[in-house]
C-alpha cells in the first residue's frame, strides 16, 4: 500500500466525528419533515428511520476508526510510517493565534476511539427495543448521535479547542438526556444541576485554553506539554485538572452525577458507566507531558482519587437500586485511575480506563433486567458498616456531597439569575418597551350607543368623558386590583427587593467596595 | 332648644331599638313621627328666627371639657338654619320612602336617626371640637348603612368612603389643633376662635386652612377628592343617597363658610385657586354625569357638577355669591333628593337603574315620569325653579369678581341640559307600547315628591323671604373680604 494511498484515507477518515453530527442532522430534518404522528402506527413505522440513521452513522465511525487501527497495527507490524496526526486545515484563526482542525490517532487516541464507537454502538441498537414507543424515540437517538460527535472530538482532538468543543457537546447532551422527560420537575432541576456544576469544569477548561493561547503561544496538545515554565504550566495544569474533575465527578464535584441517574437508563449506560464519565480520566492521561511538571497537583490527584474511591464504594455498598450502586462503583473505579494517574502510571489507568468502559457499559445496560436474571433483591450492605451507624449514615447521605454543591453553586447561580431576571423585567424591559404581560389598566370603557351622540361636539364629548372616567376609576379605592394598591405593592415589592439584595454578602460586599470608592 | 332638636331624633332611635324587629310596620311609624316631630320643632325654630339679624340665635352653652375649653355650644345663623330645615326635611322623605323594605328595618331606621342628630348637630354646633366629634360620627351610621344594607359592592363602597373621609378629617384635625394652639386664648368656640384666627399671620392661615379644605373637600366633594362619590352613592341601600347627596355634601361647603369667616386672609389668598377646581369638578362631574348609562351615578355626577357651582358661589367672595352658594346648596339639596327619590322608586318598580330601564316609563308609571322630569328640568336650573336663582346669584357675583370668565358656568348648564334632556327623551319613549302598570307612587311617596317640588317651585318663583334670610349673613361674611 503506497503512502500516498494511506494518507488520503486517513484524510478521509478524519472527518468521522462529523459524522454522527451529520446524522443528528438528519434525524432532526426527517422528525421536523414530518407531521406528528397520529397513531401508533404510524409512529412505530418512524422510528426504525431515526434508529437506522444513528446506527448507520455510529457504524460507520465505528468501521472507519478500525481501519485506521488496522492501518496502525500495520504500520507497527510492516514498520511503514504512519503519521500520527492529520491537519485538515485551518478551523479558525484570529490574529496571530491559529486554531488548527487537527486529529490526532495514536495509541492514545485509537484504542479509547474504538471503545467509544463500540460502545455507542450496542448501547443504541439496545436503545432500539429498550425505548421502544417511548415519547422522543427520536429525540433519544438525535441527541446520542451528537453525543457520540462529542467524545470523538474529545479523543481524536489534537488541541484543547477540539477537545473543548466536543466537551460541550458532550456535556449539553448530557443535559438533554437527564431532562429527557422534561415533563417531570425533578428531570429538569438534575439537569440545570448537573449543566450548572459542569460549567466549573468548563471554566476550567476555559482558563486553560486562554493561558495556553497567551502564554504557550499555542493550543496543540504537544505544544502544551512541551512548555516548561513552572508557573505557566501550573495553571493551565490547574483549569484542565479542575475540568477533569468535574466531567470524572471526583470528589468534591460529584454530586451531578448523582442527579444524573434521570435520565433514560441507555444514556446512563453510556455517560456515566462507560464514556463520559471517563473524559476527565482521558483528558488527563492526554496531558501526561504537562502534568508531569507539577508534582504537587499529582499529589493532589493521588489524594482526590483516594478519597473519590474510598466514598464512592461506602457510598455503593449502601445503594438499593441497580443504577446507583453501579454508578458509584463505576466512580470508585474512576477515582483508583485519577489516583494511577497521579502516581504516574497513565498507561496503567489507560488499560484500566478501557477495560472498565467496556464492563461497565455491560452492565449498565444488563441493569435493568437484573432482578428477573438475578432473581433475588439487593444484598443488604456488609454487616461491619451497617454496625457503625455513622459511617452507614453518611454513606447513605452520600456523604452530603449533593447538599454542599446545592449550597455551594446551584443556590447562588440560581439567584444571581433570579437577580438578573428581576430586573430585566423591572427596569430594562419597560424602557426598551418589551412585550411583557398585560398590564391589570381597566380598559377604556367600551363603545356605547345610547351615550354616543352624534356631531363633532358630541364625538369630542364622547372621547373627553372617556378619558375622564378612566381616571375616575383610578381615583376608588377598589378592595381589588387597584393603580394605588399596585403602587403600595409595588413599592413594598421594590423595597423588600432592596432589603433582600443588601442583605446577601457579595451585594453587601459590592455596597461596601462602592462606598471606598466614593470615600477615597 | 337646638339640644331638643338634636335630641329628638336620638331618642327616636332609642325608641326604635326598643321595638321588636319583626314588626316593621311599627318602626316605619315611629320613625315617620320622630322625624316629622323634628321637622316640625325646627319649622318652629324658622318662625322664632329673626331673619334681621346677622348674629347667632338660640345660642346654648355647657361646659364639656374645662380643662381643653371645649363647651357644648350650639347655635344657628342664617347659613346653618336653611341647612338644618333642609336636614330635617329630607329625612322625612327617606322615611317617607322606605316603606317598601321589610327586612333590616329596624337597624335601618336606628342608623338613619343617628345619622340625622349628627348632622343637625354638624350644622348647629358653635365649638370646632363639637363640630368635629359630630363630623366623625356622621360617619359611623354611614358606614354601616352602606356596609349592612348597601348594594352588591357595599363593602367596598363602605371602606373607600370611609377612608376618603376619614383621610380628610385627619387633616381636619390637625388644622384645627393648629389653629386651637396659633390663637390666643383657651376654646374651641368658633366665634372667639375666629377673632383670634383673623389676626394671625396670613401663612399660618393659609397653612391652617389648607388643613381644614381637605376635610371639607372630601365632603363636598371637590375635584380629585371624589374618589368615594360614585361607588357610595351607588352602593348606599336605595334612599340613602338623598341624605348622602342632599344634605352631607353641604356640610363640606357649610365647613368652608365658617372656615373663611375664620380665616378671611387665607380664604383671599386660595379663592382663584378654589374657583379654578370649582369649575373643573362642574365640567367634570358635567361631563362623566352625561357619560352614565347608571341612573344613580348620572345623579351622583350631576350632583358633584352642582356643588362645583356652590363652590364657585363661595370663591367669588362677594354678597352675592356667597347668598348664590346657600340657596345653590338648598336648591340642590332638594333637587338631589328629588332626583335620588326618584330614581330609587324606580329602581324598586323596574329591577334597575339603566338608562335602557326607563324607556317609555311615562307609558307606565305617568307619576313616577312627571316627578322625574320636573327633577331634571330643576336640575338643569329652569327658570322658575330654585337652581335658577342660585345659579343667577352666583353668575352676578362671579361676574363681579372675574368679568366674563363666569360665563363659564354656562357650560355647566349646558352640560347637565344634555343629559337631562336625554333622559327625558327616554321617559318619553314611545319606540315600544307598554301598558300601564299598578305599581305608581304610593301615597307616601307622592306626598314626599311634590313638598320637594312645591318648595322648589316656590323658592324659584318667590325667592324673596329666602334671600331675606341668607342676605344678612352673606352681607356680613362679605365685608371681611371686599370683593
């Protein structure tokens, strides 16, 4: 095979996470193609189209990232060279910094790709029966498809910025599937809880790309574990380890995860068993080079892992439903390869990572029919935990690491938006003369023939006694809906606003910074 | 002998709590006696006054309060007599009226006397804290004719008159605290009182007197404290507008006469502005009366319109104006209950009060028509009628004072020429043939009706012994000013 061959298939084949993009696309035309099915059906006979389409996509991917291992087993085996990364081009550019479209297949990225296509893979042809005449069959499939487009951008990126965005994707398709039943309350709040606690990962990960760009001058995974400058690395070291953390949910960021379990148990299967939960595990494996320079944080990893695990299994010895128990066994286990890491041994944790994918995902996905092949219930947890009572409890509690991250990020970003919301519609929407809800204004009275008169005089008289008896109705004090009544509402409204906003420490504290402004 | 007029009724309603309540009958004819006794003693009074004099007659005095000065002092002068005949007359035309009810007679009636002591006591009082402690409770049979018996909004109409009022009054005090702390000497009597009031300076009048237009403007009421009117007036049970219309919207514009004897400089001082909301509310009540297709609140506009005239009697500050604005509030204390009589009547007979009601009404009830249309036609002030007279005297006086800006009183009459008109235009239907129906005006009624019309007939057409009377106070209370 002559290189020239190879290397224009490999070109070919590196635009494969686009792939399931193209075919989310798909779905979404077909579904908004179509009217809204009428019976059942004709229901049944859409959904094989929306199925077929995302297995067709994902096997594909799946085909094209086994040729590509094909080729590099037999470049190893024939010793001919392979390039381990292809650039397609420019992705964008924006003054001096260039962001290149640049995929990277090495021993790395290849064997985990493979895992992730398989994955997808049998997880949606299980989905196939298993979400059968659910509401948003379709919805389900479109929404893994660009899943899937996530986590191999993820994988296959040569730069943070790929990786970025298929970290988004991921994570906002996580948030489409925890809300997969948006009907139900709880579906909806752990998925704005999960979205919002992902968004400090992302933040991270934010922090990171821009030290890279400014500092390193570049975003290339090589170029960033090339840079030694010990202050440098350290913190974009630290927003990438900060991202890590949270999409792996490791102490003390895992309390998502456990809101997560909302959605539909496919998705469980393949976020949190076997993919997603992985992508900080991946990430950091990824930065091997860069994280290298920085000792102390790999200590830090070594402690998080251990903690992270340590919980994570008293948590799961204590679970009773198959879902919980697995996905904090499958945390535990994340946090023994966050700790390899932090030993060193990323190889080590690769191997784990991709045997535990592929186990976990097994049985995610056997879990729902576990207590007809299993036959009997949960055991109860061992009898020397359940014998301390406070180490069963705060097992149970999950060691109240959800109600700490509700106080701690879900209530001030909740209102902070509340903040922003009230007054934008207080203030900004009545001056840009938004639409808002109609206003309580008595309506003008209606036209009425045995007043009206005819002639000028009388149409001016009618107009004038209009107007006179829309303010002589302003001017009764109604016991209901009254213009002063509103206003002594609306005063007291504004004022308790007031009370309530001085009293939360960062407005008290910008109250404070603002009078040393005005004093100095 | 005013403390026995304001006893009478007092103690009819004594009289009346005694009786049992099942027996309507018996409570209709003890109150139709004790307020025909009333009315009788204060037409004995009108005989023994000597219209000659401008001073206050049949003056009594007895120590209430030493320690603050206050007395009980009462005493009459030619503003207040016609005021307590009128009061004592209308109230007999309630009575009169309300024999068709049959249910919450006895509180009704109770409240009604009640309120009847606390008005003829407003209007003979001769001490501010009396005139006060009578002024509030005017307010407390009010509110519970209006709350208990009232119409399908009563509570509402309840509170927000009392709140109106209540919110006036407070100021009301606090003026008079004022004025009792600013001027020497130790009283509350309104004759010592107003000596030492003249000779303060003119911003503590003014401040002063600011106090006490807000109490009274709510009662009158003035443009923009009439926020009460319509609902009051429309909720109050069926007959009660004629006391609330007729004879309580003059205890506003008699506070503001005895307020401006006591404080001519700020009176002086605000009367432009005072004729400036004069002619608003006339114009506004004018136009937003025209503007009904509620009988009830077409009249309770139009009444609002008719002391926005008063009003503008009182601000011209002259002798004519001042004796316009008396007759103007008899006239229309006697046209407004004329009005609401009737309007009551028929809303007992047709279920309601809407303008579409009263289609061909002269088809039906030929009595009932004749009585409105007179009403009306008085209303618009028709030569030969009392309003007229009231009317030309304040036009004279006005005219007097700002030339032919007074023409604007024109326009009032032009207004409510309108929409009586119309009205009359619907008695008079004949787009649907009707047959005449049983249910005219009793004979209670009918009485009550043409002693209304009679004496507005008569005032109009022999004005003579009324402007007599009023003439000498109006001469005097017009020297302070000059005008």
């Amino acid at each position: 095979m002559s290189t020239e061959l190879l290397h224009a298939v490999l070109h070919t084949a590196s635009v494969l996470p686009l792939i399931p993009l193209v075919a989310a696309a798909g779905i979404a035309v077909q579904q908004l193609g179509s009217q809204p099915a009428t019976s059942l059906a004709e229901a049944d006979h859409r959904e094989p189209a929306a199925a077929r389409i995302a297995l067709g996509a994902t096997a594909l991917v799946l085909i094209l990232i086994l040729l590509i291992d094909a080729a590099a087993i037999g470049s190893l085996i024939f010793g001919y060279h392979l390039p381990s990364s292809i650039l397609l081009g420019t992705f964008f550019s924006s003054g001096d910094h260039v962001i290149p479209y640049v995929l990277t297949f090495d021993s790395l990225s290849l064997p985990v790709g493979t895992i992730v296509a398989f994955v997808a893979l049998i997880t949606l042809r299980f989905s196939r029966q298993y979400l059968h005449r659910e509401a948003g069959f379709q919805r389900f499939f479109m929404v893994v498809c660009i899943f899937l487009s996530g986590m191999l951008f993820v994988v296959f990126s040569g730069n943070a910025v790929l990786a970025f965005i298929g970290w988004e994707l991921a994570g906002v398709s996580s948030y489409l599937l925890i809300g997969f039943a948006y009907e139900r309350h709880t579906a909806t709040r752990n998925a704005q809880f999960a979205f919002v606690t992902n968004r400090i990962g992302d933040a991270g990960f934010m922090v990171a790309i821009a030290i890279s760009l400014i500092y390193i001058g570049g975003v290339g995974w090589h170029e960033i574990g090339q840079h030694h400058e010990a202050l440098i690395s350290r913190l974009a070291a630290l927003g990438f380890v900060t991202a890590a953390l949270v999409k792996s949910a490791q102490w003390p960021f895992g309390a998502w995860i456990g809101r997560a379990l909302e959605g539909p148990t496919p998705s469980s299967a393949i976020f949190y068993g076997a993919v997603m939960v992985h992508a900080g595990i991946f990430l950091l494996i990824r930065l091997e080079p860069l994280l290298l320079q920085v000792p102390d944080l790999m200590i830090l990893l070594i402690f998080i892992g251990l903690v992270t695990a340590v919980l994570s299994w008293l948590t799961a010895l204590t679970q009773t439903d198959i879902k919980s128990a697995l996905l904090f066994a499958t945390l535990s286990q994340t946090g023994l390869m966050l700790a390899a890491c932090g030993f060193g041994f990323f190889r080590l944790a690769l191997a784990h990572l991709c045997a535990h994918m592929l186990w976990r995902a097994y049985q995610f996905l056997r879990a729902p029919a576990i207590l007809a092949l299993s036959g009997r219930p949960a055991p109860p947890p061992a009898a020397w935990l359940s014998s301390r009572a406070w180490l069963h409890t705060a097992a149970l509690q999950r060691f109240w690491i959800d109600s700490l991250s509700q106080i701690a990020v879900m209530r001030p970003f909740s209102q902070l938006a509340r903040d922003a919301r009230s007054l934008e519609e207080r203030f900004i929407a009545s001056i840009s003369g938004a639409p808002q809800a109609p206003a309580l204004i008595p309506s003008p009275a209606p036209l009425d023939p045995l007043i009206q008169s005819p002639g000028t005089v009388g149409r001016l008289l009618y107009a004038l006694s209009n107007h006179l008896l829309a303010l002589e109705s302003r001017l009764a004090l109604q016991g209901g809906d009254t213009q002063a009544r509103r206003i002594f509402l609306l005063a007291g409204d504004y004022f308790r606003q007031a009370e309530n906003l001085i009293e939360h420490p960062r407005y008290l504290i910008i109250l404070v910074m603002l009078t040393f402004v005005v004093i100095l | 002998m005013l403390s026995l007029l304001l006893s009478i009724p007092l103690l009819g309603a004594l009289l009346i709590a005694a009786v049992p309540g099942r027996r309507a009958g018996l409570i209709q004819s003890v109150a139709l006696v004790v307020t025909v006794c009333a009315l009788a003693y204060s037409l004995f009074l009108l005989t023994r006054f000597d219209a000659n004099s401008a001073g206050i007659q049949f003056f009594e005095s007895y120590t209430w309060n030493p320690r603050l000065g206050a007395r009980f002092s009462f005493g009459v002068d030619a503003f207040s007599l016609p005021l307590l005949l009128l009061t004592t007359l209308l109230t007999v035309v309630v009575v009169l009226a309300s024999c068709r009810k049959k249910e919450g007679m006895r509180l009704y009636f109770c409240l009604l006397l009640i309120l009847e002591s606390a008005i003829l006591g407003v209007f003979s009082a001769r001490d501010w804290s009396l005139f006060y402690v009578f002024w509030e409770l005017t307010l407390i049979p009010l509110f519970f004719l209006i709350d208990r018996l009232g119409g399908l909004q009563r509570q509402r109409a309840a509170l927000n008159f009392v709140l109106y009022t209540l919110g006036g009054s407070v100021f009301m005090l606090i003026a008079l605290l004022f004025m009792y702390d600013a001027a020497p000497g130790n009283g509350f009597d309104m004759g010592a009182m107003a000596e030492a009031a003249r000779t303060l300076s003119r911003d503590k009048q003014l401040a002063i007197f600011f106090g006490l237009l807000i109490g009274f403007g709510v009662k009158m009421p003035i443009f923009l404290l009439h926020g009460w009117l319509r609902l009051a007036y429309t909720e109050a049970p069926i007959f009660i507008p004629i006391i609330l219309s007729g004879v309580m919207a003059k205890m506003g514009a008699y506070g503001l006469l005895r307020a401006s004897a006591a404080l001519p400089d700020a009176m002086a001082a605000v009367s432009g502005g005072l004729a400036v909301f004069a002619v608003i509310g006339m114009l506004y009540g004018g136009v937003l009366a025209w503007r009904q297709r509620d009988l009830k609140a077409m009249v309770a506009y139009s009444s609002m319109s008719h002391m926005g005239v008063a009003l503008l009697g009182i601000a011209t500050l002259n002798a004519a104006g001042f004796s316009g604005a008396v007759i103007q509030m008899v006239s229309h204390g006697l046209v407004a209950g004329l009005l609401f009589l009737i309007v009551g009547l028929i809303q007992e007979r047709q279920g309601g009060r809407d303008l579409l009601d009263i289609d061909g009404l002269g088809q039906r009830r030929p009595r009932l028509m004749i009585f409105f249309v007179l009403a009306l036609l008085a209303s618009v002030g028709l030569p030969g009628t009392a309003g007229f007279i009231a009317e030309l005297h304040i036009l004279i006086g006005g005219f007097a004072r700002w030339g032919f800006l007074a023409m604007v009183i024109g326009l009032s009459v032009l207004l409510s020429a309108a929409y009586a008109l119309r009205t009359i235009s619907h008695l008079m239907s004949t787009k649907n043939q009707y047959a005449l129906a049983s249910d005219d005006m009793a004979r209670g009624e009918l009485l009550a009706a043409s002693v209304l019309v009679a004496i507005v007939i008569g005032i109009g057409t022999l004005p003579g012994p009324l402007l007599a009377l009023v003439h000498v106070s109006a001469a005097q209370l017009a020297q302070r000013f000059g005008y």
